[in-house]
C-alpha cells in the first residue's frame, strides 16, 4: 500500500470518527434529533403593540416584531442539547419586559418545532411534534 492508500484510510477513519460524535452529541432520549425550530409570534394586545425580541445566546441582534409578525431562529440539536439556556430571550414593549427561555430540554423535549405567542401575560406555545 502506497502513501496515498494510507492517507486515504486515514481520511476515511477520520471521517467515521466525526459522523460518531456528530450522532452521540445530537441523540436526546436515545434517538437521533435535527433541527429545532423556534418560532415567536408578536399577539400583544390584540394586534396594538410592537414587540422587541433579543436573545444574546444565539446572536447579537434584536428583532421589532410589527402585531401578528414573527421571527425564526432554525438550530441543530448542540443548541437544544446545551448546558446553559440559549434560547433565554427578553421582550419589550411599551415599558414592559419579560425573560422567558425558550427552549428548556426537561419541559419541552417533545418540541422540535416551538411556535410561542407573546401576550402581556408571557409566552405560550403551540408544539408541532415530527414523526420519526
């Protein structure tokens, strides 16, 4: 076997490595998860009210959210399978504001697909659960 057949092996073994670490750090509940979606939906006070969302944990931006208008954050499995909260999110609007974490594994673990509604009381959601 010449030098190229070696590193060739070597590519592949490599490869075989990331795919196992890849599954063992998606897998939640002894099956393998995809995308978790996020989804918030701006319904302050029967569609009167901007809302500001801004969730540092997954990025710098915060989002005017126009009545009935929404956002999406789209995420692979390390996000819903870290150890701290990433989807913690403040919502402001006319002088009020509110923390809410948006995905936490131990309450919403059938969720991938996380559809929250914003009122003055705090978020709700609605769950979509995907068939495997």
């Amino acid at each position: 076997m010449g030098m190229f057949g070696k590193s060739a092996s070597s590519l592949t073994l490599t490869l075989k490595l990331w795919v196992v670490v890849v599954l063992v750090s998606c897998a939640k509940n002894g099956r393998v998860v995809g995308q978790l979606i996020i989804e918030v939906t701006n319904t302050l006070d029967n569609g009167s009210l901007d809302l500001t969302v801004s969730c540092p944990n997954i990025g710098p931006a915060s989002y005017l959210l126009r009545p009935g208008a929404f956002h999406q954050w789209i995420n692979g499995c390390a996000a819903a399978e870290s150890g701290g909260p990433p989807f913690l999110c403040s919502f402001k609007w006319n002088g009020a504001s509110r923390m809410f974490n948006m995905y936490d594994p131990s309450r919403d673990s059938d969720c991938e697909e996380c559809h929250w509604y914003v009122k003055e009381t705090g978020p709700y959601m609605k769950t979509t659960v995907m068939d495997h």
